[in-house]
C-alpha cells in the first residue's frame, strides 16, 4: 500500500512540475515546434517509426527545458546581482536545450528529405 501511495504522490509532483513548466514561454514553444513537426509528418507520409522517434526527441527536450528551468529557478533563488556562476550555469542549461532542438530539427530535415 505504501509503494501505491508513494507513485501517486510522485505523479502529483510530476503534474505540478509540468503545470509550471507550461508557464514558460520557451516550453510554449517547443510545444508548438512538435505540434507544427507532427503535422508536417503527416502530411508527407513519414512512418510510424519517424513519429515515434520526433516523440522521444520531443520528449528528451521537454525534460531538458524543464531542467533548465528548474536551474534558472535555483540561480535566481541564491542571487539577484549579476553572479559568474548564474551565467555560466545558465547558458549551460540553454545549450542542453539548444543541442535537443537541433537533433530534433536535423533529424525532421531528414524525415522530409526521405518522404519528399
């Protein structure tokens, strides 16, 4: 019983973190980003297999902008005034982002290459 109580209190916590995550114009727009990828795969045909993989890639980079929020949320926590280390841990997070909606980008580039 308490492993049934500690999962739905993990799924909870998950909701909220995505509930906050939506808040976040960046999140809005990678979600728009897959949205717009997903019917563009339908309208060339792409495979299931290609659905399936700009799902993964999507979700790999939700997790990261959720991360990288979760960073931004920390640095702002511990200083207001400009700090090396909020930067760098910043931009840091910005480039894990930056990479998944590359592979993402590249990997839509040659769904359409393959099914035009």
């Amino acid at each position: 019983m308490r492993h049934l109580q500690h999962t739905f209190m993990a799924a909870q916590y998950s909701f909220a973190g995505f509930r906050r995550l939506l808040e976040e114009t960046a999140a809005q727009a990678e979600i728009i980003f897959f949205v717009g990828l997903l019917g563009l795969y339908a309208l060339v045909g792409a495979s299931p297999l290609q659905f399936v993989i700009l799902s993964f890639l999507f979700l790999t980079t939700i997790a990261l902008e959720a991360l990288n929020t979760a960073i931004e949320v920390l640095v702002d926590h511990l200083t207001n005034e400009y700090a090396e280390f909020a930067r760098q841990a910043k931009d840091l997070g910005s480039f894990a982002v930056f990479c998944s909606l590359t592979m993402m980008s590249l990997f839509s580039l040659y769904v359409l290459y393959l099914n035009l």
